[in-house]
C-alpha cells in the first residue's frame, strides 16, 4: 500500500513528547479546576489547587526544555514549588481553624469567621 504524498510522518509528528506533555499539563489543570469549583470542602480545593500547580511546573520544565534553557527553567521551578508549599501550609492552617471552629470543612463557614 502506498501512503499519499506529505501524509507519511503526519500521524507520529502529532503524538511526540512535547505534544503529549502539553495535553498532559491541559488535563491536568483541568482536572485542579474541576476539583476547585466542584466541592465546597476545603481539604478538596487544596488538592485541586496543588494539582494545577504541579501542571505549571510540568509546563515551565517543558519551557526550559523545548528553549534550551533547562538550567533557567529548574530555577523557576524551584521558586513555584516554594510558593505552592507556603500556600498550602497557609491553607491548611485556615482550613484547621475553620475545623476547630465548626467542626467541618464546609467553605461557606469562613464568611462567618471574624478577626
């Protein structure tokens, strides 16, 4: 069987690695969206949250590879995972306050919270 004419490579040029790193990073933030918005329980949303977060770092790593500034790329990498730790450590004290307080994680309480 011949193959038509500029139709040869075709089919494996749309699955190599970037393809399916970017479709990858794609489901994966979506996925931390859909957790987010989905559920009203905190504990849920700090996941979803922590989900997305590691779709950026796979994004930013995958940056640094296709430019050839890997090096650059790790830095930044690092400076997210940071950020992604302090913001968790910060939401998770929110969210033990409101458990020790309401005895749930229901985030329609923290409008109730004062001080």
């Amino acid at each position: 069987m011949e193959e038509c004419e500029g139709y040869g490579d075709y089919n494996m040029e749309i699955f190599n690695f970037k393809t399916v790193m970017l479709m990858i990073g794609f489901l994966m933030i979506i996925a931390g969206c859909y957790c987010m918005i989905r559920t009203y329980h905190m504990l849920k949303i700090i996941i979803g949250i922590e989900v997305a977060m590691k779709a950026v770092t796979l994004f930013l790593i995958l940056a640094g590879y296709v430019n050839g500034h890997i090096g650059l790329a790790q830095a930044y990498v690092v400076t997210a995972i940071v950020l992604e730790v302090v913001s968790a450590v910060v939401f998770a004290g929110v969210t033990i306050g409101l458990y020790k307080k309401y005895g749930n994680m229901d985030i329609r309480n923290l409008t109730k919270l004062k001080g």
